[in-house]
C-alpha cells in the first residue's frame, strides 16, 4: 500500500507540473485578461487567485480527475477478452520428395483468451503459424494434432479441429505427352486464327500418389487468348502457359507436374477465300413457267469472303443460299440469312436478297445414257447393278437447256450405311445450272452389296 501512495504521489507531483505549467497558468493568464476586458476584478477574486495554495488545489484536482481517466484506460486494457483468428493456410512438415499427404485442413479456427493488449501483439504478430508435424511417419493413416505457434505465455487457446486425419501415400511418378489447348478462343477477332503451336517440351513428368496418377489421361498447356501480347499477323509470339492435368471424362486431377509450366510459340494468320453465293431452290416453279434468272443482291454473280483454317476452305466451292419455289408462278424476291458452312470462322456476308426472274418460254429435253454414280459405299464393299446408266429429262428455259450436256448433271444412289444383301434404292440427281429441272426416267434401283 506504501508503494501505491508513493506512486500516487509521485505521479501527483508530474502531472500537477505539467499541468501548472500548460493549463492552469494559462487558464488564469485568459481570466485576468477577462476581467480587465470586461471589467475591473473584484479584491476578493484577486486576492483568491493570488493565492500560492489556489493553483495547487486547481492543479492537485486536474491531476486527480487526470489520473482517474487513465486508470480506467488501463483497467479497460488490462481486462481479460477472447478474440477468434481464421488461419487459412496450415503448415505440414514432411518429406515432400518421398510422399504426398491428404487431408489437411485448409482452414483453422483459433480461439485467443487473454488480456486485450496480449492479444493485440498476438494478432499483430507475424511468426504465428499453425503447424501439423508428420516427420517420421510411415504412409497410412493418421491421426495427428493441430498445433499452434504462440509466443505469448500470457495467451491461453483453443484450435478447431485440434487433430487432422490425414492419409499419407508414397510418391511415385509417370511421363505424360504435352498437348496444347486454346482458352478463351471466342475473345480473338473471328477473322483470325492460332496455328503453328509448338512448346519448349514435348513430355512432362507427374508425380503423386499412385491412384491419381493412374487416373492422368493428359496433360494440356493452357494458352488464354485474352492474356496474348500484341502481334503482327504471320509473325512468331512466344508466351507462358499453366499445366493442367486431366482424366478421361475432362476432370481435373490434383498432381504435381514438373515443369509446372512451359513456352508456347504461336503463329496468328487470317487465311481467307473468295466463294460465290450459289442459290439452292427447293421445289418447282408452276408447270407453264421456268427459271431464267437468279438475281443475288442486285447482281448476277455475288462473292462472299470466307475465314478459317486452310484445309477447310480448300474443301468449299460455294455459299448456298436456300428458297423455296415450289408453285411460283411470278417473279419474286427472298430474303435469306446464309449458312455459315462447318469450320468456316467469318463471312463477309451473312445475307442475301435473291430476285427470282420467271419466264414462259420453256421447253423440254432428254439426256441418254448419264453414269449412276454410288455414293457412301462402305469400305471392303462392292455395289452390283443391273443398269449403270439413265436418261435424265430437263425442263427449263429453251435458251439454258439447250447448252446442258452430261458433264454438267451428276446422277447418284446414296449406299450410306448399307451393309451386304440386296436393296432398293432411290436415283438422284443434280444439275451444275439451278434453273434448271432435273429427273430421272427411272426413279429406283435395286443395288446389291458384296464384300470385296
């Protein structure tokens, strides 16, 4: 009790110092400076203020007051609180070169009980880890226990979970070929496309335990589009790629792979062709009129630009554009949206207004002798006929039919999917003028189908 009034004195003198010295001198300073504004001080006033014990008193009641504040600052302080930390990352200790470890939490709770200012250096400390120790462990199953790293012996806690059931397989490895795959693909201008992809490797090596390793069924390099620097069209661009690897049904398996990432080298061209809209009609126009003319976008021969990979536009000759004509007996006009064709990335056009001109004037013809043609016959199969010709007969306008010859009809079964035996089949045929109908004298056949 001594040393408390001690103290208590003590701390009375300083604070009745400062305080002499910063408020109550200046206080009074500002009151006589007041009362000679205002007005002339009484005696009495002058004679209280004067007073060597007046400014102690004052100063001993401020210091008071003062010290009672800070008591309770400190009470405050030094109550005891609990605070809850979420750790997010738990560290193993344990052969990482020899074996892989499930189980770990990726998350702890832990309860801090203590005095409020142990537990703010506690929370602001950056050597507090939560820790499993597997040293020494064998591969199995473990239960094991969740420590946490506290330097404050004044700190009593509490984690949740306290014990992790962890499993521990040996690590084995494989090698895996390296295949390269495009994200975000829809983000690159459709005119363009990605070719000449090639890696710094070729194979990878993936380690894990063994069960996920035996589920690998590749390991992709994954390039995004959207994160490709600038570049100029048919030049080289190098850029890094993540690894990722998956099992048959496209999942994604939790392995290490080494490297864990690769360069990617990529060529962007825009490879292009010039096609001509060709009008495909279904159906006949009356039976007193024909075709003389298809009219595309106000001009006889319409041209559209398409985009994609090369071997794909070696393969299209044409855009078709399809109407239906059956029963027309007028000129008239179609407004078509165009196909984009399989593979093809961009068309310069993707509409077309079609004028459909009719004539009177037309006239028939026949065609002897045009080659059937069998189509879609199976492999190790051999098509047996008892005619492989027909005559075709045209209708259309006198000045179109009169210039059609054989090379410009093509007459076909279509055997997709037929096996060995005998069957009927329908005659096709189609013509290299549109405007033109086409049909055969002999509308079926029976084809017989042999193994070769």
């Amino acid at each position: 009790m001594k040393q408390v009034m001690t103290m208590l004195k003590k701390i009375g003198n300083f604070f009745s110092k400062i305080i002499d010295k910063l408020i109550v001198m200046p206080i009074s300073k500002l009151i006589l400076l007041i009362n000679k504004k205002y007005g002339k001080p009484s005696k009495k006033f002058e004679n209280w203020l004067s007073k060597s014990n007046t400014l102690l008193f004052i100063s001993l009641i401020i210091a008071i007051f003062t010290f009672i504040v800070i008591d309770q600052k400190i009470l405050t302080f030094s109550e005891s609180s609990a605070e809850v930390l979420d750790i997010e990352q738990v560290k193993v200790l344990y052969d990482e070169d020899n074996y892989v470890v499930e189980g770990i939490p990726e998350s702890v709770d832990i309860t801090l009980i203590g005095n409020k200012a142990d537990l703010y250096i506690a929370k602001q400390s950056p050597t507090n880890e939560v820790v499993i120790d597997l040293w020494g462990l064998k591969p199995g199953t473990h239960k094991v226990d969740i420590k946490y790293d506290q330097l404050s012996s004044g700190i009593k806690y509490s984690i949740n979970p306290s014990v992790a059931t962890v499993v521990i397989y040996e690590k084995v490895s494989a090698t895996k070929t390296l295949s390269i795959d495009l994200l975000n693909q829809d983000s690159l201008d459709q005119r363009y496309i990605i070719d000449e992809m090639t890696s710094n490797t070729d194979s990878v090596v993936i380690k894990g335990a063994s069960y996920k390793v035996d589920k690998v069924a590749t390991v992709k390099a994954l390039v995004d589009v959207k994160t490709l620097p600038k570049f100029e069209l048919g030049e080289k661009i190098t850029v890094n790629a993540t690894l990722r690897a998956y099992d048959e049904a496209g999942n994604v398996v939790d392995v290490e792979i080494s490297p864990a990432n690769v360069t990617v080298d990529l060529v962007i061209n825009s490879p292009s062709k010039e096609v001509p809209i060709q009008v495909v009609p279904t159906g006949n126009v009356i039976y007193n009129m024909g075709i003389s003319n298809f009219i595309i976008n106000n001009n006889e021969n319409t041209n559209v630009t398409i985009y994609g990979p090369s071997e794909v536009l070696s393969t299209i000759e044409y855009i078709p554009a399809y109407i239906n004509i059956e029963g027309l007996s007028e000129d008239t006009q179609f407004k078509v949206d165009l196909e984009k064709p399989v593979g093809v990335k961009y068309m310069s056009i993707n509409s077309a207004t079609i004028d459909v001109k009719l004539s009177s004037d037309i006239g028939y013809a026949e065609i002897d002798d045009v080659v059937i043609n069998a189509d879609n016959l199976g492999k190790n199969y051999v098509a047996v006929v008892d005619f492989d010709s027909v005559p075709i007969k045209l209708k259309g306008v006198n000045d179109i039919i009169k210039d059609i010859s054989k090379e410009d009809i093509y007459v076909y079964i279509d055997l997709k999917g037929l096996g060995v035996g005998t069957h009927a089949v329908d005659i096709m045929v189609r013509g290299n003028d549109p405007r033109v109908e086409y049909l055969s004298s002999i509308l079926k056949m029976e084809v017989e189908i042999r193994e070769n």
